[in-house]
C-alpha cells in the first residue's frame, strides 16, 4: 500500500479525480481525520472536509508508478 497526500479544492478537480481513479481495477482510500471512505465514490469525496489535503491510500502491489504518475496533478 502507497500513501500520498492529494488536494481536491474543487468540483471539476474532485470529478476528473474520479475519472483518473476509476480507470484502475485496485482500491482507493481517502482518509480525513477519522472517517475512510472509497475514492471512486464522488458522493463520499463530497461528504469530506475538501478544504485541506487529504490522505489517499492505494491499495495496488504493480503499477504503482502508474498510478502515482497518473494522480500527480492532485498531489499537495
């Protein structure tokens, strides 16, 4: 598993987010404070503090530097 740290400031950034993580057949999570909830679910980005970064947790044992590469222009 990968943790990096992303920023979805706004609604076009959180929907191409979306769009980026759903092209791959692994697990996202996104971790703010104590709730975890599923990175393609853009109803449950919404429900989240989008105002500071936020943890993604990549659950992926290849393509990771793919994955890293493909979700850099969300990295804080």
């Amino acid at each position: 598993m990968k943790t990096v740290s992303i920023c979805l400031n706004s609604i076009d950034k959180v929907k191409s987010f979306v769009n980026e993580v759903t092209k791959f057949d692994t697990d996202f999570d996104l971790v703010s404070g104590r709730y975890v909830i599923d990175a393609k679910s853009i109803m449950g980005i919404f429900s989240l503090d989008l105002s500071k970064p936020i943890e993604l947790n990549v659950h992926a044992e290849q393509d990771v530097d793919e994955i890293l590469e493909a979700l850099k222009p969300y990295m804080a």
